[in-house]
C-alpha cells in the first residue's frame, strides 16, 4: 500500500512539473524557416519558458506576455522566458515598458522609461546596446547598474580579461546630497561615495578608482580633476561615426569595460536612420 501511494506521489509530481513548464509565455513567427526547441518551423510556433529560438535567414518576430515584442534578426539565437530572455548569438530589438530583460555575455538590459525600444547585439565576447526611443539601464549579473543608454549614444560592453572583480575607474561629476557625497559617471549611472577629501571634488569633473562596496557604494582610493576630453566634447556632425569611437565615456565596474560603440552608432545610421550625439559634458 505504501509502495503503491509512493509511485502515485511520484507521479503526480512529474505531471504537475510537465503542466507547469508547459504552460505558454507566447509566440513566435517568422516568414521564412527558423528553429524552435530543434524543430524546423515554418510560419509560428507557440513558446514556453525555455523554449530555444534559431533564426536563419529571416527575422523572427516574438510577441510575449503582458505586451513585451522582440524581433531576432537572421543568424541569432536566443533562450525564451517570461520575463527575460538570453541572447546567445546575433541581434535582437527590445519593445518594453516594464522590467523584461535581455541577458548577454554577462549583463542584463531593461527598459528604464515607457514606451523604450533598442537594440542589443553580441558581438564576439561582447555586447552593444543602443536606446531607439525612451532609456534602457544596464546591469551586471548582481543587479549593479553600470549605465543607462540614451537615444544617440550606443553603448560597448566588455568584460575585462581577468573577469569580474570589485573595482572601479570612471570618469564622472561629484555631487553632495543630503549628507553624502555622489559620483555620477559618463556612462550615466550614480554611486554614493566614501572616502577622504571629496569636499574639493563637488562640481567638478573628476577620474577616480576605488572599489566596489555594494551595487550602490563605492570605496574612493584615489580622485582627481579629469582633463576636458573625458568629460565629452564637441557633438559630432549629423551622421558622422568617427568621434564616436574615442574615449567620450571611461567606464569600468567590475570587470565591465563601458565604451563608445562605433560599430553600433554605424547600425544605427544605416539601417535604422538614427541621429548620434556626443554623451553630453558633465562639466
């Protein structure tokens, strides 16, 4: 008897896991073939969490839950869940208001204002990450903001050779609020600071190292003036790529190199008919 009620709770747990999994978080359809879970598809192909997507020659258009669009570009792949989905390979555009992410090489990306649309792509070991409309924020895998991307300023994501490690360097405003003192960066993220004579640096634009105490705290150990060139510059002509590609952000967190993305910034002209503009002087 008790073998028999061990065999049915067994089997009740396989099917309610089965029910679980299969529940459906959306669809996708593409004009051409594609691969879903392994399957040559052709049309649409209804998606569960987990559900593996390849694209080959066509773009695959993807409509989730609560209102989330993703298009795949031809040549990528990507692993689908409710709330976030993971871009092993090529290029996908983000249409989100809330807090879907896409995961990539280490980073996560996320709508930071309504009605936000992007573009995020692997590129090798990195990835590129681009605000058609609205603002996008962009985390490590601990949740600790490393930038926000603005319409006109493609961003590169790279993580340094010897991977994720808990310091810093950014060039950046001081600020003092309330008490504590504050580093907003380049790249446009903001940390509460410690450490010694901060008073001299408010306003100014400053270089500073240091270490990383928690997703909002860093530890200064060393501060000084920047020179002008790496607080921004001169905007750029309409459509022009070549200032895009110098040092206008200097951003590193955690292993995580923040630049300028000139090949992005190039994608985005080309193709998408977007302006660039020069991250603004924080002086």
């Amino acid at each position: 008897m008790l073998k028999k009620l061990q065999v049915s709770l067994i089997l009740l747990s396989a099917l309610s896991y089965s029910a679980a999994s299969s529940v459906s978080i959306g669809t996708v359809n593409a004009r051409g073939d594609m691969r879903v879970d392994s399957y040559n598809i052709r049309g649409n192909a209804t998606l569960f969490n987990g559900s593996v997507v390849e694209t080959g020659q066509v773009d695959a258009d993807l409509h989730l839950d609560k209102g989330t669009e993703i298009k795949l570009n031809p040549e990528s792949r990507a692993t689908m869940y409710s709330d976030h989905i993971v871009l092993q390979q090529g290029l996908t555009e983000l249409d989100s208001s809330g807090a879907f992410k896409v995961t990539a090489r280490g980073i996560q990306v996320s709508g930071a204002s309504p009605n936000s649309r992007g573009i995020i792509s692997v590129v090798g070991d990195a990835v590129e990450v681009s605000a058609l409309s609205g603002s996008f924020g962009v985390t490590n895998a601990q949740g600790m903001m490393v930038a926000k991307v603005h319409p006109g300023q493609p961003l590169h994501f790279a993580m340094m050779a010897g991977g994720a490690t808990n310091a810093f360097s950014a060039h950046g405003m001081v600020s003092f609020l309330k008490g504590n003192y504050y580093l907003t960066t380049t790249a446009d993220a903001t940390y509460q600071l410690t450490g010694s004579n901060l008073a001299k640096f408010v306003g100014q634009s400053v270089a500073a190292t240091g270490t990383v105490v928690s997703p909002t705290l860093l530890s200064v150990s060393s501060m000084s003036v920047a020179s002008d060139g790496a607080a921004g510059g001169k905007a750029p002509d309409a459509g022009s790529t070549s200032s895009m590609s110098g040092g206008s952000i200097s951003v590193t967190v955690e292993g995580i190199i923040v630049m300028v993305s000139a090949a992005l910034a190039t994608t985005l002209i080309t193709v998408y008919g977007g302006k660039l503009t020069q991250p603004a002087s924080i002086n």
